[in-house]
C-alpha cells in the first residue's frame, strides 16, 4: 500500500517484480481520485511504462453518492492509435471481474500479437533503432539504413525504426522526454529488448533512459564494439577490440558522487577504504596497461614481418574501402586463397596477406585490411592504428568501392576522409568500382543512380570489376602491372 496525497503517490522501484518472458508485471495499480476525476494521461503512461496487468480508479465524489470505478488494460494490437483500452466508469457496488481469467487472455493476447502471432525465439535480441539528428532527413535515413544492417550483423531482429530532428538536443535523453516515452512504449508494444541509438551517447544520457524502462540502451559505437569482438579471430584483433572496449566502458562507471570517484583517505576521509566503484576502474586501467603493452609486443612483430617484406622488394598493394565492399572477395580471387567472406559488415577484422603472381613471373603483395564506416568509434580507430600500420608500407592502394549501393558516393567521401587522418592522403590508388555486373540491372530500375556511377567513374578514371567474376579483373591487373613496371 502507498499512501500519496491529494495530488499524487509515488510508485517506488519495482525490482521484485520484473517482466523477465512475461508481457504483463504481474501487478495491478488499484488507487482513488478524491474529486471523482477519470484516469489521467499521467494514470495511463503509468500503465503501459510500467507493464500493468491492469490499472483501476475508484472515484469518490464530494457530494456523498455512491463511489464509481474505472479501469484500464493494454491492447494487443500494435496498429490501435492508443496502446491501451479505457474502459468507461460503472457502479463500483455492481462491478464484477475475473481478473485471473482477464490476465490469462490478455498475457496470450499480447503474446500472439508480437510478430504477427509467430513464437518468439528464446535469446533472440529485438530492437528499435532510433535516429535523433539535425541532419537533413535524407542523410538521416541514410545513416539509420546502415545502422540496420550493423544490426543484423550483429544477430538482432529490427522491429521498428524512429527518427527525430529537434530543433534542440536534449540534454538529458537526447530526444525529448515526451518522445522518448512514446518510443519506451511503442518497444513494450512490440516486444523489444533492446534500443539502438545511431548517435553516441553520453554515459549521463544512457542512465537517464535506462531509468525510466527496463530495456537495454545502446548506442551505435557499442554495437560496433560488440561486432568486433565477435569478429576478431587474431590476437591481434582480439587485444585491439578488448582494449577499445575497456576505453569505452572506463568513463561509464558511475558512483554515488565525485567522493567515490577516488581513493578515499586524509582528513574527513578514513574509514572505508577504496571503494567497489575505484577497484572496478583500477582494475580496468592495469588491464588497459597490460593490453597496450602486449600490443606494443606485436606492433613489434608485425615490423619485423613487414621489414622482411620489404627488404625481398617485392611491391605492396592494399586493398581498402567501405565494410562490405567486398575486399575479402576479391583478394580470394585475385589470389586464389580462402579467405572467409560473408555478405555482413565487418565480416573480417584481420589483416590478411597474400601473394599475387602476374603472368610474366612478377610478384606483389597484397593485403586486406579491416572495412571503413562512417562515425567509427574514436576508441576503435585509436586501437585499430596498429592494424592499419599495413597501409603505411603499401606502395599502392586498391580503393575498391561497392558501386551498386546508392551510397556509394558518400562510403567515397567517408574513406578517403579516414586514409587523410591516417596520413595516406597522398599515398598512390586506384579507385575500383566492384559488383559492376549489378549495373545493367541498375540501369532499368535507378537510371538515375546508373548515370551517377558512370559519371564518377569517368572522371575519377575508375576501373570496373566484380569481385566474383575472374576474366573481369583483367583491366585491374593490368593497370596494377603498369605502375609496378611501366616498360
């Protein structure tokens, strides 16, 4: 029982009761209105935030006539303009319920109507991305796309998609806090688990959203993190993704104020000793430490290996680009090796080496390198630099471009913003146009789109291959043999 006042109660945290499988809490929210009004807005958020079985008014009256009831239970149906059913008032004296048998059906109710009446899978994570930008819209449902398919990389079904562009950023949750109720409900709705958001989050905006549902909060850096480290095969890549994430969890520790964010200790500070929040975070700062050294030691070899290469004089070639432009493909082909490929982003995180031998007995190296995309993670990038000291020893850059997807001229602009933070702006490239054989499809679905390819293709005199195709990278062996060996 919580006693309020007149105007309102407060309802405490309700960690006995979680949704765990269930659509409903398995509590009911029975209260009274002293002035005889009906269930408020505030009343029915309650109900649908809070996964009420059911949430009822008794409405007492100042003139002494009998009390009233009203109640109120969430629908089923995610297509109804309202996630809830308001019932009208009736005699409190002639109201009756089964309420075990209301619960049963409604739970079944609510259950059947997730995905179309389809039984969920058990550990399978379900979201709804959401975009809050001031980018133009276009560019937002650009972004938004790409964050999809990160998302399925990933392993977890998208429900729904949300995209807002406030006049002004708030503060606090990022979107507006009436909006970000509308979103916690409409996941409740659609049996979500989780909340991608494409932009990064501060750890105060994660705690505040976090606060008001029980679902998961994330934004697009963490799910890229999570991606890499199931992706990372190489102690290389595996200590360079932990690392990323350790930098990324270290200032999302949060305490009960700034006394607990150091050792406690001196005058008005004996007593406790160093905190469960401070040995967390030491503990994470001497792992970070040991991870950059063990990541020196194989920088270390990495040069070695890279010495040895370039003492045999052999040319080197990069192959860079977009995630899932098909890098990995087409070293597989050009080199007749095995290198694993899947239509995902990041598929491959590891730097893979290979040699390729040209018809007149002249040899190169040539390597794959981890995909690009656009707002990586400043923790990845830093951490990823070790990887990517490949491209500083390339005597040429393969920047193959996925030129079937109607982004491709952004995923250009993204990549060549990234090699001139690297320092390889002016390193030697050739721009290579792969999946050229979806371009006579192309050209009878997005005319539009095709002349913009061959637009940029002539003027950046790209070459045009698919990846999957051998006879089709004849131009590109060719091309590559004439700046190694122009006689």
């Amino acid at each position: 029982m919580i006693v309020g006042d007149e105007r309102s109660i407060f309802i405490p945290g309700l960690p006995d009761y979680p949704l765990g499988k269930k659509r409903l809490r398995g509590l009911r929210l029975i209260h009274t209105h002293l002035k005889g009004e009906a269930l408020t807005d505030d009343d029915l958020t309650d109900l649908a935030m809070l996964r009420f079985d059911l949430i009822a008014a008794l409405l007492l009256s100042t003139d002494g006539s009998q009390p009233s009831i009203q109640i109120a239970s969430l629908l089923p149906s995610t297509e109804a303009k309202s996630p809830y059913r308001v019932e009208r008032p009736q005699p409190f004296n002639s109201f009756q319920m089964d309420f075990t048998a209301f619960v049963r059906e409604l739970e079944n109710s609510l259950e059947k109507a997730l995905k179309g009446g389809e039984e969920i899978r058990g550990g399978e994570e379900r979201a709804i991305l959401i975009s809050v930008t001031k980018q133009a819209r276009e560019e937002a449902e650009d972004s938004l796309e790409e964050l999809k398919e990160l998302t399925r990389t990933a392993g977890v079904e998208v429900l729904d998609t949300v995209i807002q562009r406030p006049r002004q950023l708030n503060a606090r949750f990022l979107m507006g806090e009436g909006k970000i109720r509308e979103v916690v409900i409409r996941a409740l709705q659609l049996g979500a688990t989780l909340l991608i958001f494409d932009q990064e989050l501060s750890p105060t905006q994660v705690r505040s959203i976090s606060a008001i549902t029980e679902l998961k909060v994330i934004d697009r850096s963490q799910l890229i993190l999570d991606i890499f480290a199931r992706r990372a095969r190489s102690q290389d890549g595996k200590v360079q993704v932990e690392l990323a994430q350790l930098k990324y969890i270290l200032p999302r520790l949060t305490g009960r104020g700034v006394q607990m964010s150091r050792l406690m200790g001196g005058i008005g500070g004996r007593g406790p000793g160093e905190t469960k929040l401070e040995i967390d975070r030491r503990r994470i700062r001497d792992r970070i430490a040991r991870l950059e050294k063990d990541l020196e030691e194989l920088s270390g070899g990495r040069y070695q290996r890279r010495q040895k290469r370039v003492k045999a004089g052999l040319p080197i070639v990069s192959i860079v680009g977009y995630t899932n432009a098909g890098k990995s493909t087409l070293l597989n082909t050009l080199t007749k090796s095995s290198v694993f490929t899947e239509n995902l982003l990041f598929a491959t995180l590891d730097t893979s080496t290979r040699r390729l031998r040209f018809p007149r007995e002249r040899e190169v190296i040539i390597t794959d390198t981890v995909g690009f995309i656009r707002s990586l993670p400043k923790s990845l990038m830093g951490a990823f630099k070790a990887t990517l000291e490949e491209l500083q020893d390339a005597d040429l850059l393969l920047h193959l471009v996925d030129c079937a997807t109607p982004r491709f001229e952004e995923q250009i602009t993204q990549v060549e913003q990234i090699l001139a933070e690297l320092s390889l702006a002016e390193k030697p490239r050739i721009l290579v146009f792969n999946k050229s054989d979806r371009l006579a499809e192309m050209k009878g679905k997005n005319p539009l789109l095709f002349m913009k390819v061959r637009q940029l293709g002539r003027r950046f005199k790209a070459i045009y291959i698919s990846a999957l195709d051998e006879k089709s990278l004849d131009p590109l062996l060719d091309e590559m043999e004439r700046r190694f060996w122009p006689s």
